[in-house]
C-alpha cells in the first residue's frame, strides 16, 4: 500500500515526512516482539485504506534509535503526528478508538467516502459497534483519563481507578461525528457513557449507585496493577532472572554472559523475557531501582545485574545467594 510504508533509517524517516508537505504523516513507534504493535499495525493498515492522503509509517524504535531519543520515546506502541514536518499530536499506547478519531480529526475529514462527504448511516452504526466493542469496558468521555475535560468525567475516572477498574476511552470532543450519533445510537442524552461487552450500563449517576451498592466490581472488569504483577512475577520462582531472551535463546550479550554463569551454578531458575512485555520492562525498572537488565532476583529480593553476578561468583558466594543461604 503506498500510503502504509516502514521507514529503516533516520534519512528515510525525514524524507518521507517531507514527502507528506503539509499533509498528515501518521508514525508509529513499535517492536517486532510486542504483539500489541502488531495489532496496532492491522489498524494502522486500515486506515491507511479510508485516508489516501495520509502516509502511515511503521519505524523499529529500537532500530533507529537516534529518531526515538530524538522525540523521546519511552515505551511502544507510540504515535507521533507530523505536519509540514513538525510533530502536531502525541499517542503513546495501543488505543485503536482513539488513534482513528485522532487521524480522522487532524486529516480534517472522516476519511470514510460518502455522499457529499457524509457517511451512509449504516456505515456509521458499524463505527459506533466497532468503538464500543473496542475493550470489554469502553467509557466515552470528555477529554482523556489524564486529563478529563468535564467534572462528570473527572468523577467517573476518579471512580474507575479507585475500583481499580479496567477500563479504555474515547474522547468524544475529538471526534462531532460519534458524540452525536452516540446519543441516538444508544438513546442516552448525555456524557459520559459505559459500555461493559458492548451493552450500555449507563452514566455517572449509575456507577455511583453501582459502587454504593458494592455491584461495580462484579459489572465491570477488575485491572490488576503494575506493582502488584511485578511481584507476582517476580515470585513466581525463588530464583527469578529477567533478561533479554530466554534459557534457550539469550538475544543480548548481557544476557548470555550471566545465563552461563547461572547454569555453572547448578541451581534451578526461572527468566522472564522482558522484550516480551513492554509494561514489565519499563515498570521494573522503577519498581526496582535498577535501570538496565539483566536483573535476578532470590526469593522476591533483588540481587542486581551482571557485575554484582560476577563479584559473587569470583567471590565464591553466588550459589549460597542463590540457595538464600546469605
């Protein structure tokens, strides 16, 4: 597809936002190894289909470094908007609902061919069927969890989190189209709107009654946070090794370095892959205090990187660590 193209190099990346000129240039931050950028892709593809004048590029953030320091890009998927080679819009994650009403906002139309512009009604009802079945709980607001734009959304968000409820978004102010047709399509009057599997349960008045009634977390899905998912990996073994690949297939010298080191020791470990999952990788670095990988951990407890393996081992300590002998 001539408007879905993938940028390799730095040069590449700034010739084909010239190319672009003063159209849209729609660029996505992603990893062959993350498997939501693999969907975000299949979205991306899509709507390069119903926007002929907007150049989607794909570009391997870790490939072409120097472009992701450069517009600092700390996770994948991320979404820069260009226009006249200058960055106009932000996304960072996999959010399809708001990605396509973000290109059809700064495209400066649908994007969806119709008479006189203005899509056939059936087309528009798929639409709607399509961002309320986005994610199991999908709530349609004024502005974004970060940062809502109304008081009713403020308190729904606040509500959501404070139940730690998992939940996606639509800013409805992005997008005229879909904040009307919502209205009818699911005869509610007003913002915001929740829908749980595609049903609509209602507003503001009704997740409070909900939460009062100690029925929110039964009718809506329950998130598990960050923190508590890194503990849980992490003691998922006594001796837990997060790295760049796995046993079989180190994809880092670091990595290798220290699993030669581990099976010398003779003592049974688990690894994490943390290419595999970019809120991990991220997250424990925070979590732990520690920056880079590898990281191990015994008996829930972080022990350090490659260096502090290496002084245990010249030491003679490594594998009384490891047995939580000391």
């Amino acid at each position: 597809m001539a408007n879905f193209v993938e940028a390799t190099s730095s040069q590449q990346f700034e010739d084909l936002l010239t190319k672009a000129g003063k159209g849209l240039a729609v660029v996505h931050f992603q990893a062959p190894w993350a498997p939501q950028c693999s969907q975000m892709n299949d979205v991306m593809e899509e709507l390069a289909k119903e926007n002929q004048h907007t150049i989607f590029i794909k570009l391997e953030a870790e490939a072409v470094p120097e472009v992701s320091e450069k517009y600092e890009i700390a996770s994948v998927p991320t979404f820069l908007f260009f226009k006249s080679g200058q960055k106009i819009d932000r996304l960072d994650g996999a959010h399809a609902p708001e990605l396509t009403a973000k290109v059809q906002r700064l495209a400066g139309g649908s994007g969806v061919p119709g008479v006189g512009g203005v899509p056939p009604k059936e087309d528009l009802n798929e639409r709607l069927k399509r961002l309320i079945n986005a994610a199991p709980c999908m709530l349609f607001m004024k502005g974004s969890p970060q940062e809502p734009r109304c008081g009713f959304s403020r308190q729904i968000v606040a509500l959501f989190k404070e139940h730690a409820i998992q939940f996606s978004s639509f800013d409805i102010l992005s997008d005229e189209e879909v904040r009307q047709a919502l209205k009818t399509y699911s005869n509610w009057p007003t913002y915001p709107q929740v829908y749980v599997n595609g049903d609509l349960v209602g507003g503001l008045d009704i997740v409070k009654e909900l939460a009062e009634s100690g029925e929110l977390e039964n009718t809506f899905p329950k998130s598990v946070t960050l923190e508590h998912r890194l503990k849980s990996i992490i003691n998922r073994n006594p001796v837990m090794l997060f790295m760049k690949g796995n046993k079989e297939q180190a994809k880092c010298g670091f990595s290798r370095q220290i699993l030669e080191i581990m099976n010398s020791t003779g003592v049974e470990y688990s690894t994490f892959d943390i290419l595999e999952d970019e809120e991990v990788r991220q997250g424990l670095k925070t979590y732990s205090n520690w920056p880079t990988y590898p990281q191990l951990y015994v008996k829930g407890e972080l022990i350090g990187g490659l260096d502090i393996v290496k002084e245990l081992k010249e030491s003679g300590d490594l594998s009384s660590v490891l047995r939580g002998e000391c």
